[in-house]
C-alpha cells in the first residue's frame, strides 16, 4: 500500500508530520547551542536573552494554537 496523505488517517499523518517537525526543531536547537563557543563567536548577555525571549514567544503561541477552547457564550 503506497504511503501518501492520501492513505493515512488524520492521526497518521499528525504522528509523522509531527514526529519529523519536533526533530527538526530540536536539531536546530542543538546548531543554536553550536554558537555558545566564545572562542568562534562573540555574544553578550542581551543578544541571549533576546534570541530565547524570541524562542519563548514563538513556542507559546504555537502551543495555543494546539489548545482545546470552550466556546464561551457571547453576550452584549
């Protein structure tokens, strides 16, 4: 059976499609941590502080996307 998005099941799909993007990410963050090495590169407290302020608000509000919402009734 061809393996496509076509023959798998939502949660297939969700499984491999998430299992790849969270490696993906946690490769990149390991290159990040490549440039902790002060004798290639040169950084100070802010320019930190500033890229994982970033990473912080990048993955809050992908993990609000994934929350599961009680609609709330609307009223004037």
């Amino acid at each position: 059976m061809k393996n496509n998005i076509y023959t798998n099941s939502k949660r297939d799909r969700f499984v491999q499609k998430g299992t790849q993007r969270t490696n993906n990410v946690l490769k990149s963050l390991k290159v990040l941590g490549n440039c902790a090495n002060k004798n290639i590169y040169e950084y100070n407290k802010d320019d930190i502080d500033k890229i994982f302020n970033t990473i912080k608000e990048v993955v809050s509000e992908t993990k609000a996307k994934f929350s599961f919402r009680k609609d709330k009734e609307f009223k004037l």
